[in-house]
C-alpha cells in the first residue's frame, strides 16, 4: 500500500525487499561503490508533522540514517561520482531550491537561489557540474539548466514550449539525454 525500496538482479531474479515500514520511500539511488543507497523517506516526525528527508542506508537494506532534519522537505537524493557529496532539493517557504553536502550529511550548502522550483539535480559524470530542471526565467514549462558543482556559471540550456526534464548525462559527459 505504499513505496518500498527493493533490488533484484538484472534479469529480474531474486527481488529483494530493503525497506519494509508503512512510510513512503523513495527515490534510491546506489554510492557510486554500490555499498550505499540514498533515499527519500517520510518516516519521521519533527514538531507534531511528518517531514520528507533523505536518508542513506547499506545496500542490504542495513543501517539507516537520516541525513537531513529540516522541515518541510528533503527530497531528490543523487551521489557525487566519486562519491563524497549528495545533491538535493529542499522545500524553502513553498519553493524547491537544490543544496549539496557531504555523503556524512555534513555541510550542507544551498546552491541555488531563484523563486522558481529548481529539482532533479543530477552529476555530470566527472562531478564538476550539476544539470537540473526549473521554471525560472519567466518560463511557464521546466527547462533544462546546468551549473558548476558550487553553484556558480548557471546556463540555461533549453528553450521549449513544453516540459524539459528526466535528464541523464552520457556516460562520457559530452551529451544530456532528456524528455521533452
């Protein structure tokens, strides 16, 4: 009746239950070294209301912790390709900012700073830049724009009448694969 985390071989076999509670979780994603898996998980109340945080756990499912215990939102998990940040998206006053820090949880840095909902981030894979989606600039539809990993040098790099997103980069980093 709600989201659970599991893993299966690529064939399909051995489907294996790693969360087992009656919260949502969501959004895994594996360490770039396979030991780890970052998630999205409603379990926890802070102040009476339940919250949306990110939490990381083993890849057997052991060892859960919460990284981040900030109302409202937590959301959006994706590992650093060497495999020492976490990008995420925050809920700041009804608006989604993306924020980084350390695969510990510490350090956590907003990098990006716009009225408009900014989600999706994902890593280029030599971990220098951030590409992710957002309605900024006076756009009615999510386009696709990407930033070095500090935040700064943001380029918007589409222009569409409809939704841009779902975007991947190539294994090499020399093309973004994406939904429009």
């Amino acid at each position: 009746g709600n989201r659970e985390i599991y893993t299966m071989n690529t064939n399909g076999t051995q489907q294996t239950r790693l969360t087992n509670n009656e919260y949502v979780d969501q959004r895994p994603n594996w360490s770039p070294d396979g030991t780890k898996i970052t998630f999205s998980s409603n379990r926890d109340i802070v102040q009476g209301l339940r919250q949306t945080d990110v939490y990381v756990m083993n890849s057997d499912g052991s060892e859960v912790t919460r990284l981040t215990q900030k109302m409202p939102a937590d959301l959006q998990p994706a590992w650093s390709p060497d495999g020492s940040k976490i990008a995420f998206v925050k809920q700041e006053q009804n608006n989604l900012e993306i924020y980084v820090m350390d695969s510990n949880g510490a350090n956590k840095i907003r990098l990006t700073h716009h009225a408009a909902a900014d989600q999706n981030p994902t890593w280029s894979p030599d971990g220098t830049k951030i590409l992710f989606m957002s309605n900024r600039d006076d756009s009615e539809s999510s386009e696709l724009y990407v930033m070095n990993a500090d935040g700064s040098k943001l380029v918007r790099l589409t222009n569409t009448p409809g939704d841009d997103w779902h975007a991947t980069w190539s294994p090499d980093g020399t093309k973004i694969l994406f939904a429009s």
